[in-house]
C-alpha cells in the first residue's frame, strides 16, 4: 500500500483498496483486460467536450457483481455509487445491461473505463477507451457537388450528409432547380369551318414557366378582341375563335417567353379543302394510322 500511504487524497485510495476486496484484484496487478467476448462492453466511444458520454455493458444472468471503473477508480459497484461526481449517474441496471453517463464530458474524463463483473466468483473485465474531442479545436470542411453542363433531367433533390463517428449523421435536403428558356413542344395547325369554335393551341416547357403571347402578323390578340379569348395554363397556351369566319383563317405565331428566353412557333388555322403544307398528309397519315390501329384492335378482340 506504498502509493496510497502519500497520495493526497485519501478518498482514492479507499476505492482501491476497496475495490481490492470487492473484486480480489491482487496487489499491483493492474485490472486486467479479460475474456475477450464477456462481459462485452460497446467499442470505444467518442463525444464532444460537454455532451454526455453512456458507457454500456452487456452482461448476464451468472453475474453476481457488476462495476465501472475509471482507470482503477470504481465509479458504481451495482446501484451503489462510488464517485463522488456528480455527472456520474446510472442509467441501467437489469440482469442484461449495465450503464452509466458521464454528462459534460470534460478532456480529463479521456482514458480507460473498465466494466468489471463476478461470473461464478471470477472476475472478468471488459474495457473501453473514452476519446474525448476538444471543443474549441474541431475542423470545419466544405464539400462540394459540381456538377457541370447541368442538364433539365438533373433537377430534383440532392441529399448531403455529414458523418463522423461522434453522432448520428447530419443530412440536409438541397433542391436543385434547372432554369431553362422555353422551347414549343405542340403547336398544331386546325382545321375548322366557319361558324364553328376553333381552338389552337402551344405546349412550351420551360424553368421558370414560360408566359405566352399570341400574334397574328404584327397584331398582338388577347381575350374579348375579334371574338377570340387567350387563356394560359401551366405549359399550355389556348387561342380559342368562338365563331369562325373566313377572316380568321391563317397563320398565328405563339410566343413562348421566360427570363431566359422566347421562341415562337406559327400555327395556321385553316378552313375545309385547305391545302396547307404537309398538314393534310399528315392529317391522312394519322387517319391511316388510326385506321390500321382499330383494325388491329378488332382482330385482337376476335381472337
Ligand atoms: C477519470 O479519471 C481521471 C484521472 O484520475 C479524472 O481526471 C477524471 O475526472 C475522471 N473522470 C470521471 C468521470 O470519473
Ligand atoms: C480504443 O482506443 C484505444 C486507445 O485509443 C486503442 O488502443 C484501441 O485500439 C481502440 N479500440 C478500438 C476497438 O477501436
Ligand atoms: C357566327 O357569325 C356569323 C357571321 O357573323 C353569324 O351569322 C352567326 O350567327 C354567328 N354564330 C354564332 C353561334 O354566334
Ligand atoms: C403561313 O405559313 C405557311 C408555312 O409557314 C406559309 O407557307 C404560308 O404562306 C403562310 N401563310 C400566310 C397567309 O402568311
Ligand atoms: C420568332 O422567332 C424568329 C426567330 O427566332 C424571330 O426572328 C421572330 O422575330 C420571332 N417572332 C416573334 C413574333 O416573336
């Protein structure tokens, strides 16, 4: 008992003794690191300085006596306390779990924790290293996605997530939004007769939603002007002629703007019998199709 005859603190030197008799440790024998697989204690564990660190151990029913220790310091024997810190505290103690929280984790709490338990009156430990990370001296890093020549398919949500082995990851949504000038994905020349309603009508995608305007020749057309209304919805752009007349037929430019651009397309309304490039081969091919297409459904159901 020489260490202990000119140590400072008494106090200290009754746990170690006390922990000689708890747990017949002999003489200057350190405790020593045991059966590797019992009791299991977690890996090591990492904190923060000033969060709380729990130190878990795993037992079983066999154990008669169960212990945490700071190097050879008993912190608890069982439910009973040893340390006289007051961030010690016991979290579990039940035939299958022992733990206990050290709160406001302090760069001196790093070091050796040892979970000392009686199995069939041997003693066996299991030990833990407590790392404790300086507050002041963490590192901040940026991490960058770039992603270059971005394309309108690469919109969406991207996922960041930082990860250290201190907690669980931190992970931040960033919604990407690729910004594009608009360009007509439908613009359809029709056919109607006067006195019918006619409608024609323009698609444009575009990021931000592209605003239209309709002209024909130099005359821009809005809503109750020459019996038309213009009506815009989403991507879509509707230039509806209530009453069709003879002086309605021709060549309408719909113009599709955002803030990064405008293009247009010409779109003809065209009355029966109109020969108008390439639409009536089209129309007749479409018919074809549409033709071929129920032909075949026929068949398909009759058999
Ligand atoms: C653990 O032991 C070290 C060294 O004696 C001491 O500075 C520290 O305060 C102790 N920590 C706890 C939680 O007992
Ligand atoms: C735990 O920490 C100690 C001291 O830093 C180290 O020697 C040991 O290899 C570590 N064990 C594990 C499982 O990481
Ligand atoms: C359409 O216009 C013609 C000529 O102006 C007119 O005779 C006819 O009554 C109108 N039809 C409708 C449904 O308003
Ligand atoms: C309408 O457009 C078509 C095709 O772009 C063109 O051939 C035709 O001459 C135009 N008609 C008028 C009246 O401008
Ligand atoms: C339509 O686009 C052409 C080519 O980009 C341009 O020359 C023309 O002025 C545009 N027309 C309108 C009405 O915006």
């Amino acid at each position: 008992m020489g260490v202990c005859g000119y140590l400072f603190l008494p106090w200290k030197c009754l746990v170690v003794v006390s922990l000689r008799l708890l747990f017949l440790v002999p003489t200057g024998v350190p405790v020593r690191s045991g059966d590797a697989t019992f009791p299991k204690a977690m890996d090591n564990v990492t904190v923060r300085q000033g969060e709380s660190a729990t130190l878990r151990c795993t037992i079983d029913d066999r154990v008669t006596r169960v212990a945490w220790l700071n190097r050879s310091t008993i912190l608890y024997a069982g439910n009973d306390k040893w340390s006289i810190d007051p961030r010690v505290i016991i979290l579990v103690n039940t035939p299958t779990q022992y733990s206990i929280m050290i709160q406001n984790v302090d760069v001196y709490d790093e070091g050796p924790y040892t979970c000392s338990v009686q199995t069939d009156n041997h003693p066996k430990t299991s030990r833990v290293h407590l790392i404790v990370q300086d507050g002041q001296g963490f590192v901040s890093e940026d991490e960058y996605l770039e992603i270059s020549d971005i394309k309108r398919d690469q919109s969406g949500e991207y996922e960041c997530s930082a990860l250290n082995d201190v907690a669980a990851p931190d992970v931040r949504k960033v919604k990407i939004t690729v910004n594009y000038p608009p360009y007509i994905s439908k613009a359809k020349n029709t056919g109607v007769s006067v006195g019918q309603k006619g409608i024609l009508s323009c698609e444009a995608s575009a990021v931000p939603t592209a605003e239209f305007q309709w002209f024909k020749e130099d005359t821009r057309l809005a809503t109750g002007l020459d019996g038309v209304r213009v009506e815009s919805r989403g991507h879509i752009s509707t230039l509806t002629f209530f009453n069709v007349s003879e002086k309605d037929y021709g060549n309408y430019t719909c113009v599709a703007t955002n803030k990064l651009g405008n293009t247009n397309a010409s779109i003809t309304l065209y009355g029966p019998g109109a020969v108008i490039d390439g639409v009536n081969s089209a129309s007749r091919a479409l018919a074809c199709l549409w033709l071929s297409g129920t032909l075949f459904a026929h068949f398909f159901i009759k058999f």
